[in-house]
C-alpha cells in the first residue's frame, strides 16, 4: 500500500511547519512518496519563495548581482534549515543557481528551484531518498507534457525507492531545460506521481480542511463537502473554486485514484475526498456545492428562420476560432442565439462583433455586459425532482430576475445567468435554500 502525499507552501513555509509535515508522514507508513512545493507565506504579508525566484530572476537580467540577489531566498532555505538542527549545507547549490541566473538559464528554471530545494531539505529531514524531478518528470520539445514517458520513468525510478521526495512544480525537456507547470502546478505533480506508482490515495495537504460548499466571502461558515466526485469538481472548480490546480485531478481519474484534500494545521480533520463514484451515505444532498462567476458578455444574435439555416452556428463559431476566444454557453431558441464569453477576452478581440455581422449577416446583434453565472452542482439532482423549481423559487422571492437557464447533459449542475449585482445574493439565497433545509 501507498500514499502520495503532496504538501503545499504554506504547509513548509518555516521549520514549524516542516515539523507538522514530518508528524504527519511518520504517523502513516503508507504515506511513502512526498511531493513537496516552496516555502509558502510564514504571515499575510510575507513572499512566497517562488514569487521571490522570478522577481530575483528578473533583477539578474537587469544587471544586479546574482549572489547578492539571491541572499534573501538562501536565507530562508538556511533559517529552516537551522531551525530543524539539520548539518546539510547547501551554499554549493545556492552558487550554482546564482551562475545559472547570470547564463539565463530560464524563469522557470528559476521558478523551479524553490522545489527543488524545499525537497533537498525535506528529504534529509525525513530520511528519504530526493528524486530530482528533472530526471523523471517530462516535457516534450514543443513544450507538451509528456504523459506516458513520465508515467514509465516515475514508475521505474521510484520503484527503486520505498520512501522518496520528488520536489512539485518542474520537468525537464529532451535537452535537459526546466519546465514548470502553471502556478500552483505542484498539485499536478503529486497526481502524475500517483498515478505511475498506482497509488492507494492521493493525499493533497493544505491549509484549508476541504472544500467549501460555497465561497465563505459570500456565505458565512458554509459546509465542508465531504465526498466529491471528480465530475462535479470539474463543474466548480471550472466556475473558479479553486483550492487543488485544476488539471490535478486528470491523471489520477483515468486510474480512479482518490484524491483527499487535508489541512497541514488540523490533521484530525477527515476533509474532502474526492473520488470516481460516492458512497452510498454519502449521497443523501441534492446539492454539493456552488460556485459562480462574474465579468461576463452576452453576444445576442436575432436572425429570421436561423433554425432552417444550415451551417449558421459553424460560420458563427468559426469567427470564435479565427479570434481564438473561447465560450461558456450557447443557449439557443428558433431564431436567436446567445453566447456567454468572458468580458476580458471580449474587449480582447474588439472586432468580433463586426466579424459575426459579416459571416452571420443577422437581423440583430447586440452584447450584454455585467452577466454573472452561478452552478449549482450536485450528484443528486439526477434522481430528484424539483431542484430547478426550488432553485427559481429561491430566486424569484429574493426578487432576482433569472436571464439564462442550462441544465448540463448529464444532468449534474444547473447554470443560472444573472445580473452582476444580483451575484452574492443569487448564491446565498440558493445556498440557504439547499443546504439549511437538509
Ligand atoms: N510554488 C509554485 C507556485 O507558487 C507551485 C506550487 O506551489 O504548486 O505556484
């Protein structure tokens, strides 16, 4: 048996919370392979190692000098380092970081090198073997990462090992370049490595005991989910939840590896699981979270007997194409058609509307801004009746007026889309609505 345990910043931001960490692994032998990120904020106002990297980084190429430069990150490593009583001595490290910063070695090898030496010192702290995530994890030359010749290699290098860190965050190309993965990207790390050791679970360990069924920002003390399943997360989490990087889910799914989200500060806490199928108790709620956005457009199109048109939504997304503007929605009727876009990447492309009139020659074609929507997902909607009833129910008597409906094909979220300023209300009163009745 075998746990992957990743830990987040915040979770090593001093030797505090290394000592948190350490309790943690050696209180459970199956927790073998730790994927560790940089030293997160120690306070609010603190920097987080890797935002430090590339503002280090950025300095060195502007002229300054590189040993003095990096002092303040060489000093974090070195306080925990002391902190923990550790002998390991990395000044030879931190000199040939400085010489690679004045090559140009690259921002994300610069970014990757708080991993990199969070898991040197982990590694010794603990006792485990380090793994260098450059010899295992990998890129191709066009950038892509590259699933299977990772999965082979992790698996045949760790494989070697009973207990091993691999530091979050990076790969390496064909030609020995670090790569990184998006902010946060640690969080896939720990997925890809589950996945190649065929893990029994997926423990993601951060400051917050699990997912929230709604934003606390706007719903005071909402409820922890317990279970999740991979489907729905991708419906709130896409809606911008975020507590786990949204790709992170990808590569343990296809094995159906569960992933637990665990708080570093509260270890008795059970969590969020999130899994392939919920248990059977577990399926009791209608709704399992919501979650919303706002800062979108409405494209508007009205054209006569657009429903006989063959071709009309090609031609009209084919603009979409050409602009590369993705889309949220497209609810449609007889003769009109709406799509739901970001306003951001709208105003990005401030001849799109032009382009549609061109290719579609509408009869009408206006854009609605100050559009928000909310997802209210859950599970359980399937097998019930009136969910959509209770959720317009709550939002009519709070007088909020409903400009777009989709039920998702499967059946697993309802999208609402409203006015801007009637966002927080929207999703307090549907919060209210589900989870105080239950
Ligand atoms: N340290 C990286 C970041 O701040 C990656 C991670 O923590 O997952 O984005």
């Amino acid at each position: 048996m075998a746990k992957v345990v990743k830990f987040g910043g915040s979770s090593l931001a001093d030797a505090n919370q290394f000592r948190k960490v350490a309790e943690i692994i050696r209180s459970d032998r199956e927790r073998r392979y730790v994927v560790p990120s940089a030293p997160g904020k120690r306070f609010p106002e603190d920097t987080k190692v890797t935002d430090m990297l590339y503002q280090c980084y950025e300095a060195v190429g502007k002229g300054k000098n590189a040993t003095a430069e990096f002092l303040p990150i060489a000093e974090r490593f070195n306080e925990i380092i002391s902190d923990l009583g550790l002998t390991i001595n990395l000044d030879g490290e931190y000199d040939i970081i400085a010489e690679n910063f004045r090559k140009r070695a690259g921002r994300d090898y610069a970014a990757s090198r708080g991993e990199y030496l969070n898991g040197i010192i982990l590694a010794n702290y603990l006792g485990f073997q380090f793994v260098d995530a450059a010899k295992c994890i990998y890129f191709a030359a066009n950038g892509e990462f590259d699933h299977d010749l990772t999965d082979a290699c992790l698996a045949s290098v760790l494989g070697g090992y009973p207990e091993a860190v691999i530091p979050g965050f990076y790969g390496a190309r064909p030609d020995g370049t670090i790569q990184t993965f998006s902010r946060g990207g640690s969080d896939f790390t720990g997925s890809v490595v589950a996945k190649a050791i065929n893990a029994d679970l997926y423990e993601n360990w951060t400051d917050v005991s699990g997912f929230l069924a709604a934003d606390p920002h706007i719903v005071e003390n909402p409820e922890i989910i317990e279970y999740i399943t991979y489907k729905e997360l991708r419906e709130l989490s896409y809606m911008g939840a975020g507590v786990l990087h949204q790709d992170a889910i990808f590569p343990v799914r296809t094995a159906r590896i569960p992933i637990n989200i665990r708080n570093t500060n509260i270890p008795d806490a059970k969590g969020t699981m999130i899994v392939p199928e919920a248990p059977k108790e577990a399926d009791s709620k209608i709704i399992t979270g919501i979650a919303g956005k706002k800062h979108f457009s409405v494209i508007s199109i009205e054209k006569d007997e657009m429903n006989s048109e063959v071709g009309f939504l090609r031609r009209l997304l084919t603009v979409f194409d050409n602009e590369g503007i993705g889309f949220e929605h497209i609810p449609t009727g007889i003769d009109t058609m709406s799509l739901v876009v970001s306003t951001e990447e709208l105003e990005a492309h401030p001849n799109t509307v032009e382009y549609i009139e061109q290719v579609c020659r509408p009869n009408h074609i206006e854009v609605i801004n100050n559009f928000a929507l909310v997802a209210v997902v859950g599970r359980g909607m399937k097998e019930r009746k009136g969910t959509a009833t209770r959720i317009f129910a709550a939002l009519s008597h709070a007088n909020i007026n409903i400009k777009m409906i989709d039920q998702g094909s499967s059946e697993l979220n309802i999208i609402v889309g409203i006015h801007e300023k009637d966002f927080e209300k929207a999703v307090r009163v549907i919060y209210d609505m589900f989870m105080l009745s239950e």
